[in-house]
C-alpha cells in the first residue's frame, strides 16, 4: 500500500543541487532523479521557485539530459536491423521527440518567418498627416465620427 500523509521536509543544498544535475545528466528524468534522491516533486518544484541558481541547473540538466536522448537514438539506430526496423522507429520517434522538448534551441524544429514588402523588397509604410487646424468645425466633427465608426468596426 502507498504511503499516505505528507512527505518528510527535505533541506535544500548545493550538494543536493549538484547531485540533481549529476542525475539528469546521466540520463534521468525529474520522476526518476527526485524518487532516487528521496525528494518530494514538489520539493523539487519549489526549490525551483525558490532558488534561481537551481532553476538554471535544472535547465541544463534538461539540456543534458536531451543529449542522453540523442546518445539513446544513435544507438538505437546501430542497433536496429530489418527485422527490428519497425519497433526502432517508434523508439526514436519517441526519444527524438524528448530531445525536442528538453531542449528545444538545440533540436527543436527551427522556424523562421520574414515578412518583405513587393518583389521582397523593404515594406513601405505611407502616413498622411491631415492638418485639422484648417477644417471647419463642422468638417472636424465629421472626421471624429468616422474615426469612432471606424474604432468600433474594429473592435468588433
């Protein structure tokens, strides 16, 4: 039967710290590393909060342990035969799309979108600048009422 109650109250340290990082970095996940190490998740969680060295080294514990993934697909890979094709697909597939999301700069799918103005040129922007010194009042509160008529199309 599982323990129940709330789990005993670990003191944070760097030694602590240095053995989360050691962990992920030779291919454990945060479940993993925090059951082996006897630290609650949430402990975990709120050091990260709480301590912001330790959030960095989580973050490249992630990154390290994405290149764990990698070192797993390569040799998968060396492994794999036709007759274990198949079964190495689905375990590559999966670790690749670890390693995506651990550490996504470096192996996350890379997205660019520019945005050019005609013939890929510069974009142009035009702007008139209406002097409405020189309009009457009449002309004046007609420009207003447009511009509101044309506030509330756009808010809709």
């Amino acid at each position: 039967m599982a323990k129940r109650g709330r789990p005993p109250s670990i003191e944070y340290s760097e030694e602590l710290s240095d053995a989360v990082y050691q962990s992920m970095a030779d291919g454990h996940d945060v479940v993993d590393t925090c059951d082996t190490l006897g630290i609650p998740r949430t402990t975990f969680y709120d050091w990260q909060e709480k301590y912001p060295d330790f959030r960095a080294k989580c973050a490249r514990a992630r990154e390290a342990l994405a290149d764990y993934d990698v070192k797993r697909i390569r040799e998968e890979i060396a492994m794999t035969d036709k007759d274990t094709a198949v079964a190495a697909r689905v375990k590559i597939s999966a670790l690749q799309w670890l390693a995506e999301k651990r550490a996504p700069k470096q192996y996350g799918n890379k997205t660019s979108t520019e945005v050019t103005g005609k013939d890929g040129g510069a974009i142009e922007i035009q702007s008139k600048v209406i002097d409405a010194s020189a309009l009457s009042a009449e002309q004046r509160e007609s420009v207003r009422q447009a511009l509101m008529a044309a506030l509330e199309v756009s808010d809709e």
